[in-house]
C-alpha cells in the first residue's frame, strides 16, 4: 500500500513538471504563429540609432496556454497590445493567457543584433558631396544614393561545389515629396515616381545580392526631406517563373541535342553512302548508291526544317528568359543566357546554310545521266569530305569549321550551367522560405515571418 502511494506522488510530481515546463500547450485545439517586424531608426546617413522589434502572436484554440518565444538580446520587453500576461523568463518571453477562439498579443523589445543589410545614405548638392544637415532650406538638386549590403551569407553546395549563397531579400525604398514643392525629380533604374493628388511618392525595388544600389534626383527651391522607409523581406518574386521558364528552357535544349545527333548520325551515313560510290567500279552500284544518297538528302532536309523550327523556339524562350532574369537582376543567368542567344543564332545561320547545300545537293541527284558520272563521282568526293566536316569539324574548302559535335558540346555546357543556376535558384527560394525570424520564435509555432523597416531620420 505505502509502495503504490509513493508511485501515485511520483506520477503527480512526473505530471506537473510535464505541464510547466513544455513551450506550448499539446493540447490539439492550440496554436501559434508569430509575425516579426523590425524597426530600425537611422540618422540621415543611415547609422543605426535604435532597433525596436514589435512582435505579434497569434493564438488560436480553446483554453488556457503558455508560449515561449525566444528573444535572446532583447531588452526593455513589455507588452503593448492583448489579453495574455507578458514575462521575462531567462533567455524566453513568456507569454501566458487563455484563449476562447483567436487571441491577439503584441509585445515590443529593444535589440543591439545587427540586421542582415546594412544600410548607407550619400548626399550631393548640385553634384558636391554633402551632409543632409548642411543642405536643409537651401535651393538646388539634391541626389541621394542609398547603398544596401547583405551580410546573411550561406555556404552551401551546388553541384558537389561549395559556394558561398546570399539569402534574397527584396528592398523597397519608399519616399513622399508635395507635389507644389518639387520642381523635378528623377529615378535610378527600376524605381517609379507616381503623383496622387497633391503627393509625390517615390518608390525603388530591387535584392541585394550581395549589394544594391539606387538614388533618386529631387530638384527644389527649399529642400526638405520629411522621412524615408526602406522595406526589407525574405523573398525573391520573380524566382517561381523563373524555375518554370528554366525547366521549359532546358527541356528544349535537349530537344535541340538530340536533333543535332540525329543530323550528326545522317551527316555520317550519308558520307559512308559517298564512299561506297566512289569506290564502287560498278555503274549500276554507283546509281544505286547515288540513290540511297538522295533518299538521305531527303531524310536531311526534313529534318533540318524540324530543327530550324525548334531553334524559332528555344530563341523565343531565350528573349523571355532574358526578361525574367532582368526583372530578378541575376546577372550571371544574363550573362549566360545573351552569349546562348549568340549561339543559336550561329546555330540557326548554320543550319540554313546546311539546308541551301542539302536542297542544291538533292536537285543536282535527281536527274543523273550516266555519261557524267565521273565528274558527279568527283564532286562527290568533295560533298564527301564536306560532310564529314560538317559532322565532326574539318576544312571545307579554304575555310575550318566547327562540327555538329562541337555544337553539341557547347550546348551541353550549357544546359550544365543552366541547370547550377536552376540549383542555386532552388536554394535561394528554400533560404529566404527560411529566413523567418529575427529574434527567435516558439518551437512549436505552425507559422512564423519576420520584414525588417529601416526608417530615416531627418531632424
């Protein structure tokens, strides 16, 4: 009896360490999610003064919880919005409450940890590099150039390299100007000027990776900046159809490989089909011969037409493909993809050239008399030696050219580099998905985010 007490205390004692001690309710009817914003004041020229995180969590269920949301280096903690009860425990924000349906908290913090991008503000009056403070009230144009860097840096592995992967954030700098003040007002590149009534707002979007830089160009008789708000996310837009359009891009690639095989295959068996005429003293086997060449030439231009249809396409895909990586600014797919444009247009001069010789090749083996035999036997030694050229590289004439199995490599390599862009995409999308908090957050939250909003000051 003593002995099955003593199991009861231990089962109790088990039981309420379990319950005071679990970050979050188990109960199947609560959650959290927890929404991270991260005020950072700045003076003019973009030093940090102050980083204040207002963090909201949501709870969603019935009955009374307890969450822990982890805030390692924040300070001067208290609670600004909601019913559940805001506490400091160790390195945790303890939040407590019960819920009936949805409860909303919000809690501010002080921090010292550096954001992921730093921030850097320049002035220039009338070309002259100057302080904001010294140019207040005065009249002329006035650039400002803002300088953002992106110091979330990742090692991680693409294509058995290790490499070193920013995490993408999308930047939007957003200002206002009365429209009665401005006498002109200019943007970099990507960055929009819209007037709303009496307001001028001026917005800049671009991704840090690692740096970004923009400016506009305000044009006043007294100037005067009100403030200035830059918008930090963990997000890349234009990566979802760029993947897509990449998947389409390299599906055509292969497309065209292995068209290009099928014309390296002909190119030889027509070449071998030549031989066997030129070294065939028999008449009759020659025109045979000529016959199954023809028969070839017909296969070839057939199948020429075909290729020049995918090339249309792939040179299609590869415009729209420049756009998206224009509107992404990834610079490296750019340079890549206007160097691919290069080649399939050699590639599509090629291959015309190729169809003009196989439709002029074809008409001359139409109609073969036999007292001219050998002469056509000698030009087709020559056609011989042409086609192997063409298949694998060679002279014809006075001129080297490249081979079907050069092409074939260069778009190889190619289709390699696209697909390490299409990796390194993935990894960027799978990094900025991850990237959802700045101060920590409860270990069982169902779904977190955090944006980070620079403000400046101008006093």
């Amino acid at each position: 009896m003593r002995r099955v007490k003593i199991y009861v205390k231990v089962l109790f004692v088990l039981f309420i360490l379990f319950f005071y001690n679990v970050p979050l309710s188990f109960s199947n009817n609560i959650s959290v999610s927890d929404d991270e914003t991260v005020y950072i004041i700045t003076d003019s020229n973009g030093n940090i003064e102050k980083i204040v995180v207002i963090d909201w969590i949501r709870i969603e269920g019935e009955g009374n919880y307890v969450v822990y949301d982890s805030a390692t280096r924040l300070r001067n903690v208290r609670k600004l919005l909601g019913d559940g009860k805001v506490s400091i425990e160790g390195n945790n924000v303890k939040i407590e409450g019960k819920v009936s349906g949805r409860s909303d908290i919000y809690y501010r913090g002080e921090t010292d940890k550096k954001p992921p991008v730093s921030l850097g503000v320049t002035y220039y009056l009338n070309n002259k590099k100057v302080q904001y403070r010294d140019v207040k009230d005065k009249s002329g144009t006035l650039r400002i150039e803002f300088a953002l860097k992106n110091r979330a840096v990742n090692k991680v592995k693409i294509k058995d390299e290790l490499e070193e992967v920013y995490t993408p954030f999308t930047v939007i700098i957003t200002t206002n100007f009365p429209a009665s003040k401005i006498e002109d007002i200019k943007v970099s590149t990507g960055g929009t000027v819209t007037t709303a009534g009496s307001n001028i707002t001026v917005n800049l979007m671009g991704m840090p990776q690692p740096d970004f830089k923009g400016w506009l160009e305000v044009s006043m008789d007294k100037i005067s900046l009100d403030s200035i708000q830059i918008v930090l996310m963990p997000s890349s837009p234009a990566l979802a159809g760029l993947l897509n359009s990449i998947s389409e891009y390299t599906s055509g690639i292969e497309q065209i490989d292995q068209i290009l095989k099928f014309q390296q295959d002909l190119l030889k068996q027509m070449a071998q089909e030549i031989g066997s005429t030129i070294n065939n003293d028999n008449l009759e086997d020659s025109l045979d011969n000529i016959g199954k060449v023809r028969d070839s030439l017909d296969m070839q231009i057939k199948s020429l037409n075909e290729l020049d249809k995918s090339i249309d396409r792939m040179i299609e895909r590869n415009k729209k493909m420049i756009n998206l990586a224009k509107e992404d600014n990834n610079g490296n797919l750019l340079v890549l993809l206007e160097e691919e444009k290069k080649e399939l247009e050699s590639l599509k001069s090629r291959v015309k050239s190729l169809k003009e010789s196989s439709l002029e090749m074809y008409k001359l083996s139409s109609d073969i008399p036999l007292d001219s035999i050998k002469n056509i036997i000698a030009s087709l030694s020559r056609i011989q030696m042409s086609l192997n050229a063409i298949a694998e590289g060679g002279a014809v004439g006075f001129v080297m050219i490249p081979g079907l199995n050069m092409v074939r490599e260069g778009i190889k390599t190619a289709k390699s580099e696209i697909e390490k862009n299409k990796e390194k995409m993935n990894v960027l999308e799978r990094l900025a998905k991850n990237y959802n908090s700045f101060i920590g957050k409860p270990n069982n939250a169902k779904k977190s985010n955090v944006k980070f909003v620079y403000h400046i000051k101008f006093e």
